[in-house]
C-alpha cells in the first residue's frame, strides 16, 4: 500500500509542493500520493479525518488559513509548534492521535543561511504579517540572534498580540506606517503577494543596503513585494520558492524518516 499525504488550505490548487514532493520521492525511491485539498475553516476537522482514516495516510501539510485550527485539532505537539500556537505540519499516528509540527520557521532560515547566504545574526529584521506564518517564523528568527526583531502588520492590534507573545524572545510591534528605518532584512509573512499587493509599509524600512524576502513564491521568482522592494533599490531581493522546498524536505523527513537533498527540488519549474 503507497504512503498518502496532502496539503490543506484555501487557495492550495497554485502550490507547487506536489512537485517538490515528487523530486524528493524519485530520489529516495519512496512511493508518495500527494493530494492537494482545498477546504474551509468549517470543513477542515471533519476533511482532515476522512483523510487521515484513508488506507495509507501518514501526514498533511497545513496552508492558509488553516495553522492556527490545525493547532488546535493536533493531540500533541512539538516544542516549535508549541512556540508558535500555528501548526503546517501533521503526522498520523494512530487512533485519531496528530502530532503537530512547526517546519515554517526552520525552512526559512535554512533558505536564507544555507541557500542565500544571508545572515541574521546581529541585524535589524522587520516581520510584515501578524499570520500563521509569522508566528511560524518569529522564534527561530530570534534564535539567530538578530540586533532588532521588529513586527508590524495591517491589523495592529494582531501584531501587538504577537509581540507579547514573543515578549521575552525580545520581539516589538510597530505600526506599519512607522515600523523604524532602513532594516537590514525585510521579511513580508503578509499574503498581500497572492493579490498581487504590497503590504502599506513605510518605504523608509528599506534602504539600498536592505535584503527583501517574500514568503510568497512563483515561478519566475518575481512577486508584488519582491518587484515593489526592487523598485525601492532594495539590495537584494528574493521569494519563498527556497523556503517552500526546505520545509517540505522536514515534512518529508518527518514522514519517511529520510532526509532528501534539496538542490534539484529548488530549480524552478521550465518556464
Ligand atoms: P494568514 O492568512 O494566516 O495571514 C495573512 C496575513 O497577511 C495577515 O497578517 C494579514 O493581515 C496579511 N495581509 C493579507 N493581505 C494583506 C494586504 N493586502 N496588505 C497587508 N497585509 C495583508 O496567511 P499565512 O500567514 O499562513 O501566509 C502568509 C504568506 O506566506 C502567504 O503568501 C503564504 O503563501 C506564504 N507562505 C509561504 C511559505 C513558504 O514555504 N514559502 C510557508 C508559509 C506561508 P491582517 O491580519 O491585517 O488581515
């Protein structure tokens, strides 16, 4: 019987995981079904149930926006997910027991250390987005050390929230009209990129030296911020597409127990 697996959200027919998950199974030579299920807030538990009662089942990705409901259906969760309140992944284990998982975080700063080369330590960090990614995010980011960890989103009040639950990481909100200047990182975590919008952030958080990511990803590598950000002459500029690759290969790892490399799975599809 082959392994099933599937991504949860609203929109999930864009992701590209199927993909990624497809390299990383003719590397390994482990047989995956990977469904993409698009479903509401209301229909998740019950959807997330008839999956995991499917012969073969294993595990789920969680999307937008559904972390924070995954969170709350999950019977035991790790120490990241804990930090976060936000689950993207789960595994299977068993008499309807879910184990949550947090991978956002660590994919991210895989991508930025490992494939960009990019430093966090010791800089100025601006989060947009006051989300289930952000919340992903925000500790591991800390963990990294940076000088300043600022966090600002459109519903203020959502990042005020976040900030105080991140308080003793050191973690501030501010207000996206006046977030602070000139940050040596600037991460959207907004999903403004999938309207084809720019979170409403002060220009002046960004100077020639600022380094942009967007979490959001396409093909091309171009995105609303990512093409707003250059436009401000951000330094450099970069999507999610990395990050997306690395947090599925800890969703793989957590699946089949086997770490895939990631170097085929980040080319990006024949345009
Ligand atoms: P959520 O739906 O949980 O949160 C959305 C966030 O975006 C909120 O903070 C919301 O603000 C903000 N937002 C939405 N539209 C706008 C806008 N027009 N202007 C300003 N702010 C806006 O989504 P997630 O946190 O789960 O996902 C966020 C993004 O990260 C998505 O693009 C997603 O695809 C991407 N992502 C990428 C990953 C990767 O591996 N590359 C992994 C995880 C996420 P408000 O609270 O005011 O409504």
């Amino acid at each position: 019987m082959g392994v099933r697996c599937a991504l949860f959200g609203h929109p999930v027919a864009h992701s590209r995981s199927p993909r990624i998950y497809q390299t990383f199974s003719e590397q390994t030579g482990q047989a995956l079904d990977f469904d993409l299920v698009d479903c509401t807030a209301e229909s998740f538990p019950a959807t997330l149930a008839a999956f995991a009662a499917t012969p073969g089942a294993r595990g789920a990705n969680i999307t937008l926006p559904l972390k924070l409901d995954a969170y709350a259906l999950c019977s035991a969760r790790s120490a990241r997910a804990e930090a976060a309140g936000a689950v993207n992944l789960v595994r299977f284990e068993g008499h309807n027991w879910i184990l949550g998982d947090n991978t956002d975080g660590a994919g991210l700063v895989r991508d930025l250390h490992d494939n960009l080369g990019i430093s966090i330590t010791g800089q100025r960090v601006l989060v947009l987005g006051a989300g289930g990614a952000a919340r992903g995010i925000l500790g591991p980011i800390a963990d990294c050390g940076p000088a300043a960890l600022v966090i600002a989103n459109r519903d203020s009040a959502k990042a005020d929230l976040l900030a105080a639950r991140f308080s003793a990481r050191g973690i501030r909100s501010a207000p996206l009209a006046r977030p602070g200047s000139a940050f040596d990182l600037v991460i959207n975590a907004t999903s403004a990129s999938l309207d084809n919008k720019v979170p409403e952030v002060a220009p002046s958080a960004l100077s020639l030296d600022t380094v942009a990511y967007d979490l959001a990803y396409s093909d091309d590598g171009q995105t609303a911020f990512t093409r707003w950000a250059a436009a401000q002459g951000s330094a450099s500029v970069h999507d999610g597409w990395g990050m997306l690759v690395e947090q599925a290969a800890e969703s793989f790892e957590a699946w089949f127990g086997l770490r895939p490399d990631t170097a085929q799975a980040r080319d990006r599809p024949q345009q």
